[in-house]
C-alpha cells in the first residue's frame, strides 16, 4: 500500500439533485485523457460510496498532492443553475462521509484531512471548510 498523509475530499462540481456515479466520473476523466477515475471514492446523493481508481494507485484529484493522498468526492456542489459554488451534501453523504473518514482515518493514522480548496485558491471545491468539519476526525490517533 502506498503511504497516505493526506486525505483530500472533493464535490463533483454538478448540479444539486442530480445523480451521477463513479461511471459518469471516468467518463468523464478518459475525456480529459486520463487513464482512469482520479477519485479513489465518489460518495453518491443516497450515501452509497463506490470505488472509483484502486487505492493502490496514485489519484488524479488535486495537482501536486496526489502521490500521497486519497481522493474522495461527492456528488454534487453547485447550485441547480450552476451559477453559484454551494455545499449540496445531502444527509446521507454527509453520513458516509464520517464513515468513510473514519474508516480511511483508522486505516492510515497518519493522514490528515482537507478539502481540495487547501490547496489551490482556484477552487472553491468542496464548498465547504472541510478541515474544520473533520478535525475531530483528524484528530484520532490510532495505536497499532
């Protein structure tokens, strides 16, 4: 397994209400030319969390930070018009995302929690402070 210091959760950019999935995502990707889906996870608007790229791969997600992170992504993050960036997390995704964090959090001790937005002043992505929201998460020390 590759080592994980990073944790870095994303919004698909799509419009509230709307489902895509872990299909629509690597489309979407191997248009751009990529090989594969970035995300490692796509959490989708009922809480279902799909694999996307294996986690024993580099993602795709977040410029210069891939080597050591995992990609997580929801569905979702822009208003119905897509004219405004806002936090469309429905209560299932908000549900699977502690799962899943906690899940990841457990499994590399060491990793610390952000959002994409951490890391570029270019994206609002996930439209929302997500270290903040998971410090608790983030805080778990895991004893081995």
């Amino acid at each position: 397994m590759r080592k994980i210091d990073k944790i870095i959760i994303h919004c698909s950019a799509t419009p509230e209400f709307k489902e895509f999935d872990v299909d629509d995502i690597t489309n979407w990707h191997l248009a751009k030319g990529w090989s594969d889906c970035g995300y490692h996870l796509i959490i989708k608007l009922d809480g279902t969390i799909e694999s996307g790229r294996p986690m024993n791969l580099k993602g795709a997600h977040t410029y210069g930070k891939n080597k050591g992170s995992i990609g997580v992504c929801y569905i979702g993050g822009m208003d119905r018009t897509m004219d405004k960036w806002i936090d469309t997390r429905t209560p299932e995704q908000k549900e699977s995302l502690i799962e899943v964090l906690t899940s990841l959090k457990t499994e590399h001790p060491d990793a610390i929690i952000y959002g994409h937005n951490d890391f570029t002043n270019k994206k609002v992505c996930p439209c929302f402070n997500a270290k903040e929201e998971y410090k608790d998460i983030s805080n778990i020390v895991c004893k081995r």
